[in-house]
C-alpha cells in the first residue's frame, strides 16, 4: 500500500485501515468491510457528504498508482459527475461502458487477452454485492437497472481490478449465484497475473503524465 494511501485513508475509513492489506487471507473480510464504508458514504445526499463519498472511491481507485495531485483532481471529476447524476443533470454510466473501460485499461498496461470483462459479469457483479444486504445505497441496479452512477461505476472497476477481473475470485457476498445458460460470466484461471501487480509495474516504469493519461481517459470513458 503507499504511504499517499495510509495517509488519506486514515481520515476517511479509520478502522478499516488496518484491513486493506491485500492478502489472499483477507482479501473476503476487506472487500465487505469496504462495501460497508462505502455504502454509509453513498447515503450523503448534501454537497459535503457526496464529497467525501467521492474522494473515498477516488481513494481506492487511483492512490496506489497515482500521487495526492492526481488524486484530488480525480476526486473533484467523479465528484461533480455524481453531484449531476443524482440530480439527472447527466447520463449514467452502462456495465457495457465500465466492461470496455476495464478491458481498455487491461490492454494499456499490457495484461494478457484472458484478463478481459463483460457487461454480464459487471451485472453480476451488482447483483452479487445486494445480496449481501448491506449495499442498497451503494449499488444502484434496483433502481438504475443495467447502469450506474459514476462514482458506483469507479467502484466497480476498483473491484475487478482486486478480484483480478473475475466472478469466480472472492466477491464481498462469497455467493456464487446460480449458473444460467443464457449469461456468459468471464471467469480466468490462477494462473493468469495478478491485476493489481500489472498496473503497480506500470505505474512504477511510466511518468506521471502518463499515468494521468491513463486515469483521465477512465473518466472520459465512463463520461466524466
């Protein structure tokens, strides 16, 4: 984890802190613990509380790639993204949009033609996550069905990226759901390399120009 991470994080998650060492022993107890703070943040409905739910998904996604500049300004676009979103001044974003998304960032730091997604695992995905119970607020596919808002849409690739773009890696449920010949879920192999390694590599050989064209063509991607 960086220290720009420890840092911000200690502020805005506090005891979950010392969960978000992402170990394979932990990795189940981490992703609910996660998806609870989340879901408490997503709740704000004023301008501050929308803030902060912002910077803390902001957090997850671009604090181990990126540095505390990148961050704040990356912060600040999801946050007026989700600020119009919830008042239907903009689009939501598809699963099919946050699928190419993951898929462009795969091809970007070089990861194998296996690590790919689709609209139909990202769904899963939701789905999966509302089973839980403790995600209605986070998790808008009840009421926005196949799309979602931006800053739910963030967090959805930061959790492809942790379950290394897998249904069948942990999901913060542990529910696998009933197979259904109609839907095709992307699932790899424990062979296939570690995501999040991937993209630490990246991030260490690559500038940061480039690393924020990386993050800032996400966001232009899920159209913020």
């Amino acid at each position: 984890m960086s220290k720009l991470k420890a840092i911000a994080l200690s502020s805005l998650f506090g005891l979950l802190l010392s969960r978000l060492a992402f170990t394979q022993s932990s990795r189940m107890s981490t992703s609910n613990n996660v998806v609870d703070t989340l879901n408490k943040a997503a709740e704000a409905n004023d301008l501050e509380g929308i803030r902060t739910y912002s910077k803390q998904v902001a957090l997850l996604f671009v604090a181990d790639y990126t540095d505390r500049a990148y961050v704040r300004l990356f912060a600040d676009r999801l946050n007026e993204a989700e600020v119009m979103a919830r008042h239907g001044e903009r689009a939501l974003v598809s699963e099919e949009q946050i699928a190419n998304s993951f898929n462009d960032i795969m091809k970007r730091v070089g990861a194998p033609g296996s690590l790919r997604t689709n609209p139909e695992t990202v769904h899963r995905y939701r789905n999966a996550i509302l089973q839980g119970g403790n995600a209605t607020r986070l998790i808008s596919v009840k009421s926005n069905g196949h799309n979602s808002n931006p800053a739910e849409a963030v967090f959805l690739l930061y959790l492809l990226i942790f379950n290394n773009a897998a249904f069948n890696n942990a999901i913060p449920t542990g529910q696998t759901p009933v197979s259904n010949p109609h839907i095709t879920l992307i699932q790899h192999q424990k062979s296939d390399p570690n995501v999040r390694n991937l993209l630490s590599t990246y991030s260490k050989s690559h500038s940061k120009s480039e690393l924020s064209g990386l993050f800032n063509t996400v966001a232009n991607e899920l159209n913020f």
